[in-house]
C-alpha cells in the first residue's frame, strides 16, 4: 500500500470517471411546438474530459513542494520496502497518527511533512502525540499568505496560534536558514514531547548574528538588533516578518528600536524571568508582527501595545501583492509604532 499513490486508487479513478461522465450530459430547452431553443451543457466538470483522463496518473505527493526529501532518502515503494521515505498522498491524518505510531514503537526519528493549512485534518494526532509525551516532528511548509496565488483555502492563518497553546507542544517558525537549522536541532533532541517546524513558502532573507546571538535561538526569543540605551519601542517578530521589522528599525532614525525575533513563544516561556526581561524589557512597549492572527501575541504586547497582524482570511495574488494589501509593510509597522507611543 506504500508508494507514490498512497490512497485508494479505485475509488479515485471511479470518481474521476464518473465526473467525467457527467462531463458530457447537455440540456435542451424547447419551444411550445418542441423546436430547440438552446443547447446547454451542464456544468458539473471543473475541466475538459481530456484532463480528468489525464489527472488518473497524477501523483499527490508534496515532496516536491515541501523540500523535505535529502541526499539519504530512499523511498519505500511495492518494489522496495527498506526504504526510508514514504509518501503519503493526500491523506494528512493518517499520515500523523502512523508517524506517531512509528515513534511508539521506537527505533526511528520521524517526521513528516505538507502544506501548514493542511494540519487541520492531522490536528487530533497532534494532540496525541503531546498526551503521549513522544518526540515526532511535524513539518509545516507555505506557512501564510506568502503561499500566494493558491489562494484563502491554502494560506494559513490562525494555525499557528492553536498550535501553540496545545500542552506539551514547541511550536517554531524560523525567519532564515540558522534559525531553522537550531529549531531541527531542538525537535531532534525531544524525546518526550513533539514538536511543529513552520517555514515559509519564499525565500526569506538571512539575518546577521553574533555567536551569542546564535546561542540564544534555542532559547525562543532573543534580541536580534538592539539600540544603544534603553529602547523606546521593542518588535517582535517570527517567520518572514523578521526581515520586516528590521527594515522598520532601520528606517525610524528618530527612535531607538530593538528587535527582538521569536521562533518560538512555547520554548520562551519556559526560560527564567531573568532571561526573558532581559529580551522584553518591563515598562517598554512592544510591537508584534506576524502574518498570522493576533490571539497569541497579546501576552506579549499587552492591551497598550501593537499588533500588525491577519484579521481576515487571505486572497488570491501574488504574495509581495498580498503582504501590501494586508498591511505587512515597513510604512504601517511605522504608523503602528506611532499609535502606540503617541
């Protein structure tokens, strides 16, 4: 049953064909005497009959979207069953409860991957696999409306908050290649607890850091750019939005603006109150940025802070085109300083 069709093959063709059979069913409308008046095809098929043929062959496997395949991978298929890479198809929940299932048994380091909207249908394995206390690593890629042209259906929008508070589960969205390299590090190192890697969709800009700062990634939080003295405004960001808030920092020469990158809000808040003052200084307000949905960044900002953030599902365009249209810009990550300093 492994392979690159992993799903049940016949009721797939069935329903295609039988789409495709409904494909060529017309209505006449008649006059009085019963003479045509006009031919009108019924609009049940999405595509010409051609293309529903054509979809039997098609393969359903993100590998080639999620990236999560390497140089070691050797797929298990009918034809070789020690592999180490199976795909999956479109089949998300079954996917997480059987890496679950291979974790159990041990053995193995498992992780799987598609589209983060997509963890919707893989939900009730991840919280099993957080009751279990057991270490699978759940990949998440296309992480909002950087997704693009495929539209609201595919752009995720309030995952990541209900990802991060379920008990017992790291959640991380890293902004460059270092951060992602120290989130797989983390996942890989946690036995008894799962864990999500988020990442974008487009290329993302990579940060400069010092050793210290590199350090302190596993940490969740920690300062990125930092102001001489004390700060008049501090902004908080993960993912994409990173590279954002530094360009805002860079352009307000009026005000002293530490930048403060958060992969992870669940691993920040397990560090002492000492480590996480130092990186959010009390009685400084703060701004927060993630193309996301509010919820889980209030905590941070609190009521007199700020938040550029999702407050509608996405749309269809272009993702420069989107983050301008939804207000990920360095001209309103400015004004929503201005608001909450004024």
């Amino acid at each position: 049953m492994f392979g690159a069709h992993f799903y049940h093959k016949q009721i797939r063709n069935t329903v295609i064909a039988f789409g495709t059979i409904f494909n060529n069913i017309n209505i006449k409308r008649l006059d009085s005497s019963g003479n045509p008046l006009q031919k009108i095809r019924v609009p049940l098929s999405y595509a010409p009959k051609e293309k529903f043929i054509a979809r039997l062959d098609q393969n359903a496997d993100l590998t080639g979207s999620n990236l999560t395949n390497w140089s070691g991978s050797v797929v298990v298929n009918a034809d070789n069953a020690n592999g180490n890479y199976i795909s999956w198809g479109v089949r998300e929940f079954g996917m997480a409860a059987m890496m679950n299932g291979m974790v159990l048994h041990g053995g193995f380091k498992v992780y799987g991957a598609t589209f983060l909207m997509f963890m919707e249908y893989m939900r009730n394995a991840l919280r099993m696999s957080a009751m279990m206390k057991i270490g699978t690593i759940f990949v998440y890629t296309h992480d909002s409306i950087g997704l693009g042209e495929d539209g609201p259906t595919h752009q995720a929008v309030e995952q990541i908050a209900t990802m991060r508070v379920i008990p017992n589960f790291q959640t991380w969205r890293a902004c460059d290649a270092i951060e992602s390299a120290v989130s797989w590090k983390v996942a890989m190192l946690r036995g008894d607890a799962p864990t999500a890697l988020i990442f974008s969709r487009q290329n993302l800009t990579p940060m400069e850091r010092t050793i210290d700062q590199v350090n302190n990634i596993e940490k969740g939080g920690y300062i990125l750019k930092d102001c001489s003295g004390d700060a008049d405004i501090i902004l908080i960001a993960t993912g994409s939005e990173v590279s954002l808030a530094v360009d805002a920092a860079t352009m307000m020469s009026d005000k002293k603006v530490r930048v403060v990158s958060m992969p992870s809000t669940n691993a920040f808040d397990d560090q002492d109150q000492g480590y996480k003052d130092s990186v959010l200084t009390p009685g400084v307000k703060r701004v927060a940025i993630e193309a996301g949905v509010a919820e889980s960044w209030y905590k941070y900002v609190g009521l007199e802070g700020g938040i550029v953030s999702m407050t509608t599902y996405g749309e269809s365009a272009p993702a420069g085109e989107l983050f301008k249209h939804f207000g990920f810009t360095v001209d309103n990550v400015i004004s929503t300083v201005d608001r909450v300093l004024s």
